[in-house]
C-alpha cells in the first residue's frame, strides 16, 4: 500500500470491530480471561490498557524518526513498563479494591500484545494523531472483547451484571463461570460465534 | 524438613494446582499458537522452562538486593552519599521495569545458547523464541516472587533462592504439561469433524476449559499433603 | 565494511534516547511515587485499621496501634478517648484452596472474641468464599469465649457455646477458619499471660 498507510479514522474504525484485537487478532487473551468473571474489573482492566496502550502509542509515534531497528522493541518495552506501573500505581492508590481484584494482571498489561503489536505495527510509522486514533479504537475494541465476556460469566455465574441484580433469586449460579474453566469456555464459544457470524456476512456479501 | 515440606508444596501448588495456564491464564498464546504438534509444544515447554527459570533467578537477585525496602546493596549505596541517615529505601518503583529487562536479556541470551550449540532446534523455534518475551507466564512467575519477597512484612516468610526457583522451575514444568496434553488432544482432534467456526483456537479454548475441570480435581492436594507430612 | 560503521553509529545514536527516556521515565516515575507513596501505604494501613471499628465495638481506627507481643504482631484497640477497648489480631492458615487471612476481634483480657473479618481468601465461589459473609458464618464468631477452642457443628449452635454452624457443602472451608481462630487465639492468649506474669518477651 503506497502513501503513509491507512488514515487516522480508518485505523479507529479497523481497532473496533474488523480487526477486534480478542476476536479477530487473538491478542491479549492472558488479561481476557483472567479479569472477565466480573464486569466491573473487565472495565477496570480496559481502562488500564486503553491509557497504557494511548500513552505508548503517542509517546512512539513522536519519537518514531529518531527510532533505529535495532533497539525499537527495547524502546518500546522501557516506555510501555513504564506507563504500566503509573497505571498501577494510581489503581493502588485510588481504587485499592479493584487494585487487589486485579492482581498481578495489571502489571501483565507490560506484556499484552495489542499493545507492542500497536507500537510496532502503527506507532512508530505514523504521525501523533492517527496513531492516538488508532490507539483509541483499539482500546474501544478491546472493552468490547472483555465486556462481552464479562457479561456472559457475570450474569450466569452470579445472576448479576455491574453488581446489579438481573436474574432472578431463584437462579442457580453456574458457578463454573466465575472460576477458569468457565473464561476457556465463554470465550471458545463466543470466539466461535463471531467466526460463524463473520463467515455468515462474507458469505452474504459474496452472494 | 519443615522447610523442604514448603518446598515441595510450592512444587506441586506451581505444577499442578495453580497451573500456571490452567489456573492463572497466563502463556495462553503460546498455548492456543504451538500445541498443533506433540514435539513442538514439548519443545516450547522446556524452552519457556529454561528462559523462566533464567529470569527468576535474575528477578530475585534484583529484588532481594536492590529493590526491596532495606534491600542491601541499596541501603550501602546510600550510606556512601549520607552516611547518617537510617531511611529506609524502597525502590520497587521499578520492579517491572526492570523484570522485564530480566526477560529480554534471559531470552537473548538462551537464542544465543541455542544458536551456537543446538542450531537445528533453534531454526525449528523460528519466530517462536523472541515471542518468549511477551509470554505471560515468565513475567507472572517474577511477579510472584516480587510479591513473596517485597510484599511480605515478615522477613522470616520472604522467599529465599530456593522458594523462588521452585516456583519457577515448576511452574514452567507445569506449563509444560499443559501445552504437551494439548497438543496431544489436538492432534487427535485433526481426525475428528470439527464445525467450522471452531476450528483452530475456538476448539483449543473449549479443549482448554475441559482441562481446567479436571485441573481443579487437584484442589486441596497440597492442603492434604501437607498434613500428611507434618 | 559500511554496515559495521553504519551499525556502531546507530547504535550510539540510539544511546542518547535511550538514555533520555530513561531519565524522563526515572524522573516520572519518582515523581508518582512521592505523590501516591503516602496515599498507597495509607490504604494498605486501611485495609487492617480500617476493620477495627468494626471488630471491637467502639475502637478507633485512628488511635490504636500496632505491637509486638511475644512475637505476635496484634492491634491494639484504643478507642477516641485513648482506653484500652481489646484488640485486633491477625491470623492465617490453609483453607480448602489456598491460604486464608483473617482478623480476629478479642475484649481487652482475650476473653471473648469480639469479630471476625475475612482479609483474603481463594475459597470456592458460591460455596467456600460464604465464609466472608456476615450473616451466613462470620456472625457466628461474635460473642464467643476465647478460652476454649471453638467447634464446627452441622446443626444450629447455641450463641455463647463456642460452637460455629458450618456452612452448607463448605466443611472444609468452615473448619480451616475455626482451626486458624483457634491456633491464633490460643497462641495469642499464651503471649499475654507470659507478659501479665511478668516474663520479659522482645
């Protein structure tokens, strides 16, 4: 593709649905089903990533000319574990209880790989605003991917979704759901969901 | 012997009970990516293996004498530039800073070894090794250190070398395992009529939570255990 | 020959960014800490202080205070006024899953437990982690003499009797936490009589 790549609204529009970074790129799983029994820690997660993955990707993009090959990754490495521990640090300071329903995956964020994928893909090729462009609709996908899920293990694990009673009393709580096997399985199914829903729209464009 | 008892239970808590992939999520990539093949997936296990024992062992050097509140070398260093002051120095600002550094030096440097005296297995790997940086499981096992060392009040329950290269070595065993038993079931599964939008990491996943079931049967071994060596 | 040259001057081209980041991203990162250092550290007190109110009726989070009693970390309760209301101790052990951290709520002579509150535990979801919940076990522990060890029982208990009603399909998860009352309060007990006797500990 000639030019300088893709433009600030098609990289936004292309991180939400069509190039969705849990259904369609397969990345960051570890924090996908780690943090989904709940809605609450999916969006405290996606908050986390969507600032770190803003930060690096505009920090990238305007040091991207003085970049050399060699040592990129290790740049981007320094500048992504760094915006991870501001991040966790401010959720230990601001929201202790999410911080420790979290865990370990905060700082895992360091190695999800929506975010190094980004830098290297997007970031360090183009101009400030299409890589912030970029680094939001990612983000936004990313929610999307977790909320999804988060929704689906809430509501049937716990009858309840953000806390919220949905179901009612007498529901008995899947709690598989709530614990791993329960994360492999939602998202096995919902990722074969959107295959199927994905072919179904290829097919009928095609037709 | 109280203590070898902690330590075979860190063994069997990393391998099997908080498996690292089964439990705690963490290496799902290389799961889902190189479990196609019985080799192969064998193959990533032991290397994941050896580049997390590496970094652990670097990890808790790093932590137990430069980061940790009153870490040694820290606590000398400051006493040359104010040689009266008793403050207390935590550095763990940069726990993952520099853990991840720990990785990407660990991982370079098991590519060299492999390169100059296994090079048919390190062509085999491929892209495979670099990718061992952003594996989860070797950051998560330095985090569990981090926590057991800089996280623990008492200095008599922080994890010595030894606690933290069980959990290492093991956990890397344990993922090990995980990734073989998988790639064993998948190769099976080649045979088998799978609908289409399943195929490939939809079946891995559903694959994956049927293991996570049986994985939970080893709840409360190591509670038994111990009770039964103590 | 010119990729050798042309490699060492990148290299060191990258040097001076690499350096320059870090000492940006050192400088950010002091800064966050002297900002949310005290805030941080602040909650984690929280997280034990914060429950005392709560374990010894009356005490003041604000005013008690952490010690050492024959090796013993505990709190002691102090409420607004500075009088000694009993204290809040620490406990841990093995549950069904993982390791259980509790704090335990005692009078002022380690008579009677006052409180129980679960700190952490990976108890399983629906069944074991209803060791956490007031109504169905934790209210189980108010009131109960400290002296003896408590016992699980299936039945409904007699308030005062030392008996806790175990929790439906978690037995295990039940019995850990009387085992990790018992064996805390027991050893809690010993270090006070020690000190009431006079014996000098630490």
């Amino acid at each position: 593709m000639a030019g300088s790549g893709p433009t600030a609204l098609e990289r936004f529009i292309n991180g939400i649905i069509p190039e969705n970074p849990v259904y369609r790129q397969l990345l960051g799983m570890c924090p996908t089903l780690a943090v989904t029994n709940g809605m609450k820690p999916a969006l405290t997660m996606a908050g986390a990533t969507a600032f770190v993955l803003i930060c690096a990707n505009v920090i990238t993009s305007l040091i991207r000319n003085a970049l050399k090959p060699h040592l990129r990754i290790l740049v981007f490495t320094l500048t992504i574990a760094t915006f991870v521990t501001i991040a966790d640090r401010f959720l230990q300071a601001f929201m202790p209880a999410m911080s420790k329903v979290l865990g370990p995956y905060v700082p895992l964020i360091i190695v999800n790989c929506i975010i190094i994928a980004r830098c290297e893909v997007c970031a360090s090729k183009q101009a400030v605003g299409t890589a912030l462009a970029d680094a939001l609709g990612c983000a936004i996908g990313f929610a999307l991917g977790l909320s999804s899920i988060a929704t689906v293990r809430e509501i049937l694990g716990t009858g309840c979704w953000m806390g919220m009673r949905i179901l009612p009393e007498g529901w008995d709580n899947w709690g598989i759901m709530v614990l791993p096997p329960g994360a492999f399985l939602t998202l096995g199914l919902l990722l074969g969901l959107a295959e199927w829903f994905g072919a179904a729209r290829k097919k009928a464009g095609r037709s | 012997m109280d203590h070898l008892v902690d330590i075979l239970l860190i063994a069997v808590g990393a391998a099997f009970i908080n498996n690292f992939v089964l439990h705690y999520f963490v290496g799902i990539c290389p799961f889902i990516g190189v479990s196609r093949r019985v080799d192969q997936a064998f193959g990533m296990g032991l290397a994941v293996t050896f580049v997390v024992t590496i970094a652990s062992f670097l990890a808790w050097v790093f932590t137990w004498f430069v980061t940790r509140p009153g870490a040694p070398v820290t606590a000398w260093v400051w006493h040359l530039f104010s040689p009266g002051s008793d403050a207390v120095l935590d550095l763990s600002i940069l726990n993952y800073i520099i853990y991840i550094f720990v990785i990407a030096s660990s991982v370079q440097f098991v590519e060299m070894y492999l390169k100059k005296f296994f090079p048919a297995l390190f062509k085999a790997f491929g892209v495979y090794l670099p990718l061992i940086t952003t594996n989860c499981a070797i950051l998560f096992a330095c985090l569990e250190i981090m926590k057991h060392v800089s996280g623990v009040r008492n200095p008599a329950e922080m994890w010595g070398l030894d606690q933290a290269l069980t959990l290492a070595v093991f956990g890397g065993l344990g993922f090990a395992l995980a990734i073989t038993t998988m790639a064993g079931i998948r190769e099976e599964l080649d045979l088998c009529d799978i609908p289409e939008p399943l195929k490939g990491p939809g079946i891995t996943l559903l694959t994956a939570g049927i293991m996570a079931m049986a994985f939970m049967g080893f709840t409360g071994v190591d509670r038994g255990l111990a009770a039964f060596l103590r | 020959m010119t990729e050798e040259t042309g490699k060492t001057q990148g290299l060191l081209a990258q040097a001076w960014l690499i350096l320059l980041l870090a000492g940006l991203f050192g400088s950010s990162l002091a800064a966050v800490e002297i900002v949310l250092g005290p805030k941080i550290r602040e909650n984690k007190r929280n997280e034990t202080f914060g429950q005392v109110p709560r374990l010894v009726p009356g005490g003041s989070a604000r005013k008690s205070r952490e010690v050492v009693l024959g090796g013993i970390r505990a709190i002691r309760v102090l409420s607004e006024e500075g009088k000694h209301l009993g204290w809040v101790l620490p406990a841990s052990g093995q549950g069904f899953a993982d390791k259980i951290e509790l704090l335990v709520g005692l009078d002022r002579r380690a008579g009677k437990i006052t409180g129980l509150y679960v700190l952490d535990q990976k108890e399983t979801p629906g069944l074991g982690d209803y060791i956490k919940d007031e109504g169905r076990f934790r209210k189980y522990f108010r009131g109960q003499p400290a002296a003896e060890p408590l016992r699980v029982v299936k039945r409904k208990p007699r308030p005062g009797s030392g008996e806790i009603k175990a929790i439906t399909g978690a037995t295990i998860s039940s019995t850990s936490v009387c085992r990790i009352v018992n064996d805390a309060v027991r050893e809690f007990r010993a270090a006070l009589e020690k000190r009431a006797a006079g014996e000098e500990k630490e």
